[in-house]
C-alpha cells in the first residue's frame, strides 16, 4: 500500500494555492518560504503528479492539485477555526471603511483570503467618498497626502498612477507605445473636487512628471471617482491615470494593460487607522493589518515590471 501523504503536505499544499505566495504561505504557517518550497517539492515527488504552477504572478493550483484540494475539503479552515474556539477569538466583527476606489478595486478581490485565514473575524467592507467621516469604525483607510494625526496611522504605500487601457485597446496592437502615443487617444479624466491633497492627478501633471510635450485641450469625458474610470476604460477605447496597485488585479487578470514607462509618483499615499488595539477586537485589527501589507508586498513583487 502506498504511503500517505503527510498532512504537513497537505497543509502546505493548501496555503500556497489559497494565499497565491511561498512567502505568504510561509508567513501563515510561520517557516521560511525554502522550507514552503521544499515541502511542496517532497509531496510531488511523492505523488508522481504537478500539483501547482505560476500564472500570471500566482501559484495556482492544477487540475490534479485542485483534484487533491477538494478532496480534503474545508478541512483546515474547520481546524483554523477549532483553533480560534479555543483561543477565545470568536464572534470578533471588524468595520472596515476605505476610500472608495481602492476598496472596490484592489481589496474587496482580495479580502476572501483573509477571512480564509481568520474565519473567527466577521467582515464589514464599506467604501466611502469620505471615510474620516466614520469615527466609529474599526478600520479605516484613508488616500491622502498626510493624514490628520499622523501617529494615529499606519503607512501602506506611497501611490504611483500609470496610464492603463483596455488590453484589446488599437494602440497596443503597436510593436511598442510610449507616453506621448497616449495623449493623442482619447482620454478620461478623473476629478473629484477635492485637488491633489486628496489624491486628485491629471493628465496635465503626468506629461508634466514625464517630460512629455502636451497639447491643450485634451478630450475626454470626465468622472469623479478612480473606480468608474477603470469601469469606462473596459468598455471603451480610451486610457485613464489609475493607480498602479488598484490597477493590478486587473492587470494580472489580462484584461487591463499598463503603458510602459509611465508609472509617475503621485504625492499621496494610503493610510491604515486602528480604532482600537486592545483585546480581541485590537487582534483582529492588528492581524488584518498584517495580512494586509503582506498582500500589498505581493502585489509589488508581482508586477514590478509595470
């Protein structure tokens, strides 16, 4: 009879492909990314079969490894969440508002594999327009250039934007595109009102950033909100400024492409407030953020090549 697979294995096995890193994989299961590596290696070999592979930027698993996960079912959430039973972290709710575009672009795809590693905690995401305006939530995620008391936040990047289309957009069909090609398509501008302390940036100010010549007037409608820009730029050829992190999922899914060399720094950021950092509800908000700069070092990592 053949050996069984170790349950360690398993386990490794199951936090790659849920978390789509070695070194996430090996944050939670607290081992160094080798060790993750080695892990996976010994159950292959075990087996005979690939059991993962990288696609666009993730470790996914194949159609025999995602054969072998359903086969063992939610069987390490029920353990993770037996755990948190007997730790006493149960019933812990977190009410999480942030900007607008960044909870609907880049979090909300993302936020399942947080629950999946703290099943305990029961989420709240609202996106807002204005999320100082929430003094009782237990997170919130500010795009600003300086938040107000700024000991109270969190840093979580510096914000770049680039110049993003459709990837079926004509001007790709080009063996290559820079910048300047962009101005001359046509172009959506995003304004909210609230200028560039507040993250507001044009088009006038990239080319500027660029040093590339521009040409008034640029045409274009206009919207008031980053997230409804990408909306827009999916349905149509035109190109829109985004954000270089709420632009990746897209990005990474194929269906948004990025222009070379226009990634242009922003003078804003994004910003993290715990509302509380003591007992169950300051561990959930310390674990979230956690699993949260994890994420966004992820995202870097795989698309450091926009």
């Amino acid at each position: 009879m053949r050996n069984a697979p170790s349950m360690t294995g398993l386990r490794v096995l199951e936090a790659v492909i849920r978390t789509g890193s070695l070194s996430a994989a090996s944050r939670e299961l607290c081992v160094t990314p080798a060790a993750i590596s080695h892990r996976l290696r010994d159950l292959e070999a075990q087996s005979g079969i690939q059991l993962v592979q990288r696609k666009q930027g993730r470790f996914v698993a194949t159609p025999l490894g995602q054969t072998v996960l359903d086969a063992v079912g939610n069987a390490f959430e029920r353990i993770r969440a037996a755990d948190a039973i007997l730790s006493g972290n149960t019933d812990t709710s977190l009410h999480i508002v942030g900007s607008y575009s960044f909870s609907v672009l880049w979090l909300s795809p993302r936020l399942s594999r947080f629950q999946a590693r703290h099943p305990e905690v029961k989420l709240t995401l609202e996106p807002s327009h204005s999320p100082l305006d929430h003094k009782q939530a237990d997170i919130v995620i500010l795009h600003a250039v300086d938040p107000p008391d700024r000991a109270d936040w969190t840093s979580l990047f510096a914000d770049k934007c680039v110049a993003i289309a459709r990837a079926g957009h004509e001007l790709f069909q080009r063996a290559e595109v820079h910048p300047a090609d962009v101005l001359q398509a046509r172009l959506l501008h995003v304004s909210h009102g609230k200028g560039p302390a507040w993250g507001e940036f044009s088009w006038h100010q990239w080319a500027k950033s660029l040093d590339v010549p521009l040409t008034l007037p640029l045409a274009g409608p206009t919207v008031t909100a980053e997230h409804m820009a990408v909306d827009m730029v999916l349905a149509e050829e035109a190109f829109a400024l985004v954000s270089q992190v709420n632009a990746s999922h897209l990005i990474g899914e194929g269906r948004l492409r990025a222009v070379g060399a226009s990634e242009v720094a922003t003078g804003c950021g994004y910003w993290l407030r715990r509302r509380s950092k003591e007992g169950k509800t300051g561990k959930a908000t310390g674990d979230f953020l956690s699993w949260m700069l994890e994420e966004l070092a992820d995202t870097r990592t795989c698309h450091s090549d926009f």
